[in-house]
C-alpha cells in the first residue's frame, strides 16, 4: 500500500463511517492511529481527558479495554 499524504480526507473518512455505523446501530471500533489524535478531536474527546493511546497498546504498556472511549452515539 503506497503512503497516504495528509489532506486527503482519511479521518473524516473514517469519523464519517463510524458515525454512520453507530446511527445504524452497529458496533463500530475505530482506531485513532494519528500521534495527533485527529479522529479523537473529530469525535469530542479532548486530548487531556483521554485514558491512553493505540501505541501504549501495542507497546503493552496498557489493555486496548483500558484505552476505549464510548461515544454518544451507541
């Protein structure tokens, strides 16, 4: 897979999918891959409210269970 550039509409992509998952009232789980935590802001949570990140998780420095935000929309 070739890298994909900024600007390109991959999180809005993505928050727009799983919002739409959600409305339909289907488990979704994203993923927020970004150091910036992008999709976390698209959705609402604030960087210092949340409990950890994807790489705490694959570094096993914390549970994916512990690092899960639910959203409003469920």
């Amino acid at each position: 897979m070739p890298f994909l550039k900024g600007g390109i509409g991959k999180t809005t992509t993505a928050v727009n999918l799983v919002a739409a998952f959600a409305i339909a009232e289907k488990k979704a789980l994203l993923i927020d891959f970004d150091l910036s935590g992008a999709c976390s802001i698209s959705l609402g949570f604030e960087n210092e409210r949340l409990k950890g990140d994807i790489f705490q998780v694959i570094s096993f420095i914390k549970y994916i269970d512990s690092v899960v935000h639910q959203t409003e929309l469920q």
